[in-house]
C-alpha cells in the first residue's frame, strides 16, 4: 500500500524575475525539510521525502499560485506502475506574501509495512496550471526486505507531528517522531521485547547525557501492531553541532540498528 502527499508551501521566497519553470535544489529528507538522508534504501514501513525548490512560477497581482503535483511509481525490474497520484483538480494553491517567483514544494511517499522488495523510480511532475507548463523530476529508490529498523523520522514544533521544523534554534523546542519495525514477538506472550536507546552527541563525538535514556517495549503492543510509534520531546538548550543517535535492540533475535542523524542548532543572536 502506498500513500503520499505532495505540496507547495512559500516558507522561504527569493524576489527574482520569472522565467521557465524549473525544479532544483532536490534533496531526500527524513521528513518534510528535516535532515538529509545518507542512503536511497528503505525498509516496507518507510516514507520517502523530497523536498524541492520550484523556479519561475507564475504569481497574480495578489501573490496567488496556483498549482498542481502528480506522483508516478515504477517498479524498474518490469516496468509496471505499482502507484498513480493525478495532478489535483481543482489545483492547489498558495500565496507568495513575500513576492517573488521562487517557492519551495515537497513530495510525501508512505511505503506500506508489506510492500515487495525491489528497485522503483517515483517521477514527481509539478505544473503551473497558470501558464499549463510542467517540469518533472525522477528519483529513484530501493525498498529492502523488511528488518529491524528505525523508520518515519521527522522533528515537528507540535506533539501531532504535524508542523514541520526547517531551522532548529537555541531555545527551542521540538518533537522527534519515528517507530520501530521488523521486530519479533516472543511465541508465548505474542509480545516484542525492544530496548530503546537515545543519545546526543556533541561536534568531538561526547554524549551530552550522563548515559543514553532507555527503555524496554515489551507490553500492550497489540499483535495487529506492525509497528512501535514513538515520541521524544527535546529543549534545545544549547547551540552547536550535534549528531542524534537512535538505537534499538531486538532482546528476542538479538539483532540491533541503529541511525545517526546531523543537526545544528542556531545560536540566538
């Protein structure tokens, strides 16, 4: 099963003439412009984000764009389309409050927990239903088979994980929202028994905790349950830069993973 969600949003303009639509600055994220992903592989349970920068786009007198964005999935071993999103109708919109023909789009893909293993392409077509001209973008990916992993990481300013977070600053504070897959269930109980590890490094690679916060889910997960949602609330207390480390630990198969991700946190000025 696959699921998506493709938007616009005018977060960051730059003034400048229009020209011919052009998409650039394309880069897969965990989550909406969250940090960058080190690698194109996910596991069935994955989501998969591109966040891009959209060029030329036409504005009316009030800063109104108006736009639409379909998504395509392929499946490279034969060619089948696996997922369709049609370009919207009625189309999107949104407003350029600080002028400008630049503003920045994003493509959402939810990788369902029983999607088949394989190499896909998704191709991402924006149009600017103003002037009827269209620019596509083809990223391609690769869905493993299913293990033990961390997946769905995303920061957000609300506990709903609905508000994404661009800029991290001193003083702020955020959710970090991610799950758990690919883990066992003892046969008796029909219970998982996952240790859960979070930890912070500094830029010479110190943890900033006296010992990682951990935790063992081993109850009330239902067996339906394919996968362990989880939530952290982080104060960011200190600027720099810090290195985010997850770790969980299957205690039935004794298999392990982890994910490190970079971020800065902006000192207040």
């Amino acid at each position: 099963m696959w699921t998506t969600v493709a938007l616009l949003s005018a977060l960051c303009l730059a003034p400048q003439d229009a020209g011919p639509l052009k998409l650039d600055n394309i880069r897969s994220t965990h989550g909406v412009l969250g940090p960058a992903r080190d690698s194109e592989k996910y596991v069935p349970g994955d989501s998969l984000t591109l966040n891009f920068d959209i060029d030329g786009i036409t504005t009316d007198e009030k800063g109104k764009v108006l736009y639409s964005i379909g998504i395509d999935v392929i499946n490279i071993a034969d060619k089948s389309l696996v997922f369709r999103q049609p370009p919207q109708n009625p189309p999107l919109e949104t407003t350029t409050f600080f002028g400008g023909n630049r503003v920045q789009g994003y493509a959402h893909l939810d990788l369902g927990t029983d999607q088949p293993p394989g190499d896909y392409s998704m191709t991402v077509t924006v149009t600017d239903r103003a002037t009827k001209s269209s620019k596509e973008m083809i990223h391609k990916f690769t869905v493993v088979k299913p293990e033990l992993a961390l997946v769905r990481l995303k920061t957000s300013s609300d506990r709903d994980g609905d508000l994404p977070v661009p800029v991290t600053g001193q003083g702020q504070a955020l959710w970090l929202n991610f799950g758990i897959v690919g883990f066992a269930r003892d046969a008796s109980t029909k219970q998982p028994s996952v240790l859960m590890e979070f930890d912070i490094r500094d830029a010479e690679g110190k943890s900033t905790l006296q010992k990682p916060l951990g935790k063992v889910f081993d109850k009330e997960v239902p067996e339906k349950n394919l996968a362990i949602p989880l939530q952290y609330p982080i104060a960011l207390t200190r600027a720099g830069k810090f290195t985010l480390e997850l770790t969980a630990t299957d205690q039935i198969t004794k298999k392990k993973t982890k994910l490190a991700v970079p971020f800065n946190v902006q000192p207040v000025k």
